[in-house]
C-alpha cells in the first residue's frame, strides 16, 4: 500500500439480487487516529470491489462487512513517485496538494469525451497529455446541444425493457472506460473535474428524481472517490436545470460531503445565478463569464476561485466560441494575475464536428502554447498570487465621502460621480476601473506580477518594496518572449514598455 496511491480489495460471488448501484458492502479502515468507512461497489462479472485512499502513511488495519466478511492489515509506505501528491485542498484563496506541494491548475474542458469512439477518446487523453493542461472538466453523462448530437455506445445505465434506464443496473463496460481515463491522467498529475449534472440532455438525465440520482451517487462516489485526481463539479450550468430545486442541490452537495471521506474539492458551475458559494461543503468557487470578477469573489467567499468558462478559442457561430487565440490567452492571464485559475477550450469548426470542447481529438488552436509559456512563469513565482488592491475611486471610498468619514481632495471626476444615484455611481466606477486598472498580483514581498492586456502604453510604473533589491523583466505573452530591463531597483520604479498589447511585467527579489 502507498500513500496517496489507491488501494483496492476484490470479492467473488453471485450477482446481487436487487440493486447493483446500492448493495451491502462496506470496509473500515484505520491508520493511527485516522479511521475511514468506506461503501463497496459491484463491477460485474461476479466481482465486488471495496477501494481506499490511504493518507497517513503506516500500518492501515481493515475489516469489511456485509455481503463478505473479512479483515487484515496493510503497511502504507510514502509516496516518492513526485506524481502523486494526495487530494487538492484549498489553502486560503490558493490551493495545495495534501503533501503541502502547491497545486496550480491549468484546465482546459472537453465535456463529452467519453461518450466518443475509443479510438478518439484515446487521442484525447494523449492530446491533454502533451499540453500544458493538467485538470479536465468532463461529464459523466452524454450532452446534447450543437456539434454533439450522436449517440453514445454506452451510458452510465442499462436500459429496461420499456427503454427508460434503470439506476440500478450500472454499464460496467462505461464505467471500466472512465476509470481507465481516469488513471491515465492520474498517473501523470493531471486532475479530472467530474460534471455530475447538466441541462443539455435529450435522455432523461436533466429530469432525474432524488429516488434516480441517489443510486447514480451511491454508486459514482463508491467507485471513483478512492482516486486522488478528482474532483466534483455538481452540475454544469446548473441554474438551467428546471427540474432539480435548491432543495435537491442542497441535498446532493450534502449527500457527496458525508460520503466522500477523502475531501475532494467540491463546487457547482452556474449560467447567470452563482451557487451559494458559502456552503461549508463547498471548497471553490466554480463561475463563468467575466475574469475581472475574481478578486471580488476572493474577498467575498475567501475561497479561491476557478473561472470555468470565460469563453473559447474557435470560430463557431456561438458568441462565446469564437474568441481569437490572443483574446483567450488575455483573459487567461487577467485570471491569473489576480491568483484565479483558468480553464481553456476550443471551438474551431471542422468537418467531422469534431470541436474539442465537446468531444476532444486534437488540439489546432493558437492559445494553448501561450498558456503553457503562461503556465511556466506562474509554476516560477515564489507562491501563490493575491490581488494588489486598485487604489481607485472605490465602493468604500465613495460611500465614505457620501457620509464625510473620508476626506480625499476632490477632482471634477468625483465631484461628478458624486451627484450620481448611488447604484449608478457604483455601476460606472465598476465599469471604469475595468478598462483602465492595470491588473497586478503579488507573491508578499518576493513578486510582482503586473499585466497590461489590451493597454498599449510606452511607460508605466510599478510601485516595489522600498528596500531590498529586484530584477524586472518585460514579458511578451504572446510572441512568448521575456526580457530583464532593470536589475537592483526597488521603490516606485519607471517603466519604458513597448507600446503594445499583451505585455506584462516581473518583479522577483533578487537574493
């Protein structure tokens, strides 16, 4: 047994004879003070299988109950393979790896990947491979909606005879093809962010009752909680699907918390309303649309933040898919100055309807080797960014000079803002602060990290520490070039920028 390395007993006998998403099948298993209940699975074939992720390092002492009896002991020996890190967790408003290695995400999404040919979902898992990406948000059930409209080989379910599916009767052959991805991409640090719900359906899935989902969870959460690399997204979108209540969602991030021991990372993507983000099952927050937000989002839930979808380099008819290869890696970049985490995906049309975001295959966009030239710079910083607050005119100083606990020497501009209707006077600071901040994040006092985006000034400042010593470098993020300008300066220094756009700038204390 390995620390951070799944481990798994298997069983022998008949086929149950009700349900085979929920059966009488359980293991204990203890390692010092630590002690996890864990539910068994049946796949097929006669087999039953009871798996655990063991943590603690140690002598791990089981017993299993219920439709097999037995126990032993196992000793749990650390983890040396620098792949397996254990469960990511959030750490503030950053993310670390149980074994305290930081854990900084680079996503990309292909929702319908394993509802594809074989050979196709193959060549996807080798394209994520030999990208930058390392975390996967993919749907465990099939989607309808444009450029994804064939039919599947195997679902999650069987079908009855009158052609509903049965939740109770697992497709063994669909879930052995997604545990196979799912090490795949384990075995080489990639993390798998599982969609568990969504509104693009033409099968039933959007409109499953509490007495349908919970067998699909039971089972889902049996066999897939044991590996280290996932995670639980409740839904894609989920403020589209009608058919489920805050009741139910409430229900189902309650249901996964109890029964995954482990602590995965656990979050839910919405459309237009934000999931209630101050949950204590939830450990991030999961949104789309606008990248500015995430420092807000910080504040607000002191969580970190993944923008899931902000949206896609392609050229579709679809707004949101025809982003160009420059536009996709800026707002990458804005993310992640502010300490969010990014998630790519790709819309080119082609004439199989192959588009990655839906059903994966190759990679032909500009972006992904800017957001790996990206990705090695962030993996370079001392630790995680956080928001170098925009001293502008702010909510807080606005109000404060409504009320005259603020005293600021006013200029036309606020003297202006302040006749304003307060909401009005709030939306267009809002908007302004958008179009002329200089987005910068910082690692303390060790770097700094400023980005431009579509400024294209020729000098700019950048305000350091007073004392110690830094080198700055001006970063081209999409000609991908890096350039050390100034060396042993601190203080306000003055910058001489090329004047165009997509340029950044790197201050890294020197030893």
């Amino acid at each position: 047994m390995v620390q951070y390395q799944m481990f798994e007993l298997s069983f022998w006998g008949q086929s149950p004879q009700g349900s085979q998403s929920v059966i009488d099948l359980a293991a204990t298993f203890r390692c010092g003070d630590s002690v996890k209940t864990v539910s068994g699975f049946y796949a097929g074939n006669g087999k039953y299988i009871v798996r655990y992720l063991p943590q603690e390092t140690g002598t791990v002492q089981w017993k299993i109950r219920g439709l097999f009896t037995a126990e032993g002991e196992e000793e749990c020996i650390p983890c040396s393979d620098k792949v397996h890190h254990g469960v990511v967790r959030p750490c503030g408003t950053a993310l670390a790896y149980e074994d305290g290695t930081s854990c900084r995400p680079f996503g990309t999404t292909v929702y319908a990947m394993m509802h594809q040919s074989k050979e196709l979902i193959e060549q996807t898992i080798q394209s994520i491979l030999d990208s930058p990406f390392d975390k996967l948000r993919t749907c465990v059930f099939p989607k309808h909606y444009i450029f994804n409209e064939n039919e599947p080989q195997f679902f999650a379910f069987e079908k009855s005879g009158d052609g509903t599916f049965d939740f109770h009767r697992p497709c063994f052959a669909f879930w052995d093809a997604f545990e196979e991805m799912l090490e795949k991409l384990g075995s080489h640090g990639v993390e798998v962010d599982l969609i568990l719900f969504h509104p693009y359906d033409h099968w039933g899935f959007a409109q499953m009752t509490r007495e349908e989902y919970l067998p699909y969870l039971t089972y889902l959460l049996a066999r897939f909680a044991a590996y280290s690399n996932v995670w639980w997204s409740l839904a894609n979108e989920y403020d589209c699907m009608t058919a489920f209540t805050k009741d139910d969602w409430e229900f189902i991030d309650s249901f996964i918390n109890r029964n995954d021991v482990y602590g995965h990372m656990l979050s839910c993507h919405h459309m237009l309303e934000m999931y209630d983000f101050d949950r204590p099952q939830v450990t991030h927050c999961s949104i789309q649309g606008d990248v500015t937000s995430v420092e807000a989002l910080m504040k607000r839930y002191h969580k970190p933040v993944l923008v899931d979808e902000f949206g896609y380099e392609g050229n579709i008819f679809c707004h949101w898919g025809d982003l160009s290869g420059f536009e996709l890696v800026n707002r990458f970049w804005l993310c992640c100055v502010m300490g969010g985490y990014g998630t790519h995906g790709e819309t080119f049309m082609n004439h199989t309807d192959t588009l990655w975001w839906g059903k994966g295959g190759c990679l032909v966009g500009e972006s992904p080797q800017r957001i790996g030239f990206l990705k090695k710079i962030i993996h370079e910083l001392p630790g995680a960014l956080e928001p170098v607050p925009f001293d502008f005119v702010t909510k807080e100083k606005l109000e404060g000079m409504r009320s005259g606990s603020y005293q600021d020497e006013q200029t036309d501009f606020t003297r202006a803002v302040l006749k304003l209707p307060k909401a009005e006077a709030e939306r267009m600071l809002e908007n302004i602060c958008r179009d002329v901040r200089i987005f910068t994040g910082h690692c303390g006092t060790d770097a700094y990290l400023a980005y431009y985006g579509r400024h294209c000034t020729a000098v700019g400042t950048l305000e350091l520490q007073s004392t110690g010593s830094y080198r700055v470098e001006i970063i081209d993020v999409w000609e991908m070039t890096r350039e050390t300008i100034l060396t042993g300066v601190n203080g306000t220094v003055e910058l001489k920028l090329p004047g165009k756009e997509g340029i950044a700038v790197l201050a890294v204390r020197e030893e």
